[in-house]
C-alpha cells in the first residue's frame, strides 16, 4: 500500500512540476501569473509567497489530480501588459513548451535513478551497457492464470511472482516448467508473493495423461496453468546516466509507435461505424484501447507493480513523465503541442487569431479529450477489474 501511494503521489507531483515550468518561464518572460495551483478546485486555501521569478499567488485545491496555473490575458489576441498574448512569438513559444521539457528533464533523472537500482527489462532489445550491467534479480510472473487451473486453486492471479515448487526455487520460466513437469500430478506446496505479501499454498498439479490429452483440443493446458514471463532487474554504476538518455530515446519512439497503432485503430473504427461494419468497428476499437491507459490503468498497474518493487514502481513514473512530455508535445488542441501548433498557423497563414477562434478549437478539443478520457477510464475498468 505505502508503494501505490508513493506512485499516485509521485504522479500528482510530475503534473505539478510539468505546470511550474510553465509559471517559471512565463515569469521570465514577463507574464503575470495569476495563481499557480497544486489540485484542481475548489479551493482549500492559498497566499502570495515567494521572492523575485517564484514569487506569485499559490493556492492547494481539494481536488488531487494535478495542478494548473493560470496567466494572465492566456489568449494570443490579449495584448495589455503583462498578458500572454503581448509578449514576442518565440517567448509564447518557450512558455508553451516549458512543462514538456521539465517532464523529458525529470524522466531522464528518474531512468538515471533506476538504473542505479535496479531498470526493469520489460521490452525486447532494451537499450543497455553490457560491460556495466549486473542483473540483480531474476524472477518469474505469472503472465497469464488460466481459469480453472492449478494456478488458479492455489490463488495465484495475473501479475504474481512464483517464488519456489516444494521448496525448488524459481528464477526463470525454464525452471518452473521443469519443476511443474517434475511434480506432474502430484500435491504441491507453492510459494508466491501477491501484492507484496509471501503466501504459500497446496494445489495438484495436472498429469502427464491430462497435459498431452488436452494438446489434442482448442484449449491445451499446462502443469500449473500459467504463462509465465521473466521479470529482471539490471543495474549500472557509471554507465546509469547513458542507460538513461538510451532508455529516454527508446520509450519515447515506443510510445510514438504506440500512439500511432492507437490513432490508426481508431480511424479504421470511426470507417467501420460509418460503412455499418459494427463488427470490424469493434474490433479495430479494441486493438485502439490495448496501447493506452488512464488514471484507472494507471492506479491498477501501479497497484499490481507493488509486487515488483519500487524499482518498478520508479519505472513506472519515469514512464509516465515521458508519455506527458510526449502527449503535449504532440499538435493536440487543448494541450501545450495543439495551442502552439494552432499559433505558429495561423502566424503561417497571416491570419489573426482572435480569442474566438482560439476558444472554438481548443473547446473543441478538450470536449474530445473528455470524451477520449471516459471511454478510456471504461476500457480500463472492464480490462482491470
């Protein structure tokens, strides 16, 4: 418990951070700052603090999911001192940008971080150091829990670690097929961790008989009825930083990778629905909804990576601070990429844009991302719990 609520404060926190770059350069720049919030309101309280570019008025807000701050005239058209709109292109453009690039900053630090303590090895071919690496821990996660099984008898769910078969430790997945093959058949003790907690239970595993007769049906199965995967720690000394800046550059083309599937999925459904093809409009919205999460996913594989470790747990952050410098990065309306993407056009087509026109787009889009939102938290619900 104390680790998922490590990870959700740690969350709260790079949202936080992401909008003090905001408030920083806005102050550099010349902007007033009108409040800068940590939580979303109503308000709990707030006061003026602070001294010379941190100096503005602070409120915390009863609502935990993040933070705001708010410029004065945020519009491109406001032109009174002071405002947003009157400083230069190139300095709306920095105060814009700012949050992505204290996230890309903070998941550099946070990778260099895990490095040191341990980086899980999560993806094929992840980006490593040979010479400097030490794998600190090897383990076996049940992957997989097929309903019904030895597994499941015993109480072991997805996300589990399987620790020894009748005292025989487990440390790779060779090793648990060959001490369930070993003991087929037969009344085992098996110990595992859920959650974080050691538990130890009897199951009997399914015979060499019942394995090979369900080979010749729809449903083969398994000694213990798991899929199991390989969790490993690898740690670095002097080569952490570089690890870090490797693993920043990997993830961040996996999860733009990851985002195009996810846009390619969803025009295909959005075609499908259009052309009555309800079928395939399911299908291709499924495949949409496997490559993104939110806050629910995020609370839920936190919730399971308390398992793992706070090397996971610290993983999983860094993970996050990436994908939001990435998301507001990307020419989303609403977000810090869409409003300067939406500016640099229409400085492209010499054309005014007005406070109208700007609130038209960017409504338009956060009405979207709204929507985008709840039909993610539903997937994540469903696909969770």
């Amino acid at each position: 418990m104390g680790l998922l609520i490590f990870g959700l404060f740690s969350f709260v926190l790079l949202v936080v951070a992401h909008e003090y770059g905001h408030f920083l350069v806005a102050k550099k720049k010349g902007v007033e700052v009108e409040e800068f919030g940590v939580g979303f309101p109503p308000k709990i309280f707030g006061r003026k603090m602070g001294k010379g570019i941190f100096e503005g008025y602070y409120t915390v807000n009863l609502l935990p999911l993040g933070g705001f701050v708010r410029l004065k005239g945020e519009h491109d058209a406001d032109k009174e001192k002071g405002a947003f709109g009157s400083v230069s292109t190139s300095a709306k453009l920095q105060i814009m940008l700012a949050g992505v690039l204290v996230n890309y900053l903070l998941a550099v630090v946070l990778f260099t971080i895990v490095a040191w303590v341990g980086m899980p090895q999560l993806v094929p071919n992840q980006f490593s150091v040979k010479s400097n690496e030490t794998i600190s821990r090897s383990d076996v996660v049940s992957n997989f829990v097929d309903e019904g099984s030895p597994a499941a008898s015993a109480g072991i769910v997805s996300g589990d670690i399987i620790k020894s078969i009748n005292n025989q430790s487990i440390s790779t997945s060779q090793e648990l097929i060959d001490a369930a093959k070993s003991n087929a058949g037969q009344e085992v003790t098996i110990s595992f961790i859920h959650k974080g907690d050691t538990r130890q239970s009897e199951t009997t595993l399914l015979s060499s008989q019942e394995v090979e007769a369900s080979k010749q049906t729809d449903n083969p199965k398994g000694y213990l009825g798991v899929v199991p995967t390989e969790y490993k720690l690898a740690t670095y000394t002097w080569a952490a930083p570089v690890v870090a800046v490797g693993s920043t550059v990997q993830f961040s083309w996996l999860t733009l990778k990851a985002i195009g599937s996810s846009l390619a999925a969803l025009g295909k459904a959005f075609v499908n629905a259009v052309t009555g093809d309800g079928t395939a409009a399911k299908q291709e919205a499924s495949k949409a909804s496997e490559n993104v999460s939110g806050p629910v996913g995020i609370f839920a594989i936190l919730q399971q990576g308390t398992a793992l470790g706070y090397q996971f747990i610290l993983f999983v952050i860094a993970l996050i601070s990436l994908t939001l410098a990435i998301m507001n990065f990307l020419p989303i309306p609403a977000l810090d990429g869409g409003r300067a993407f939406v500016m640099l056009l229409f400085r492209a087509m010499k054309k005014p844009l007005t406070a109208k026109r700007e609130e038209l787009i960017h409504g338009t889009g956060f009405a979207l991302l709204i929507l985008l939102f709840v039909v993610i938290t539903i997937v994540d619900v469903r696909r969770f719990y």
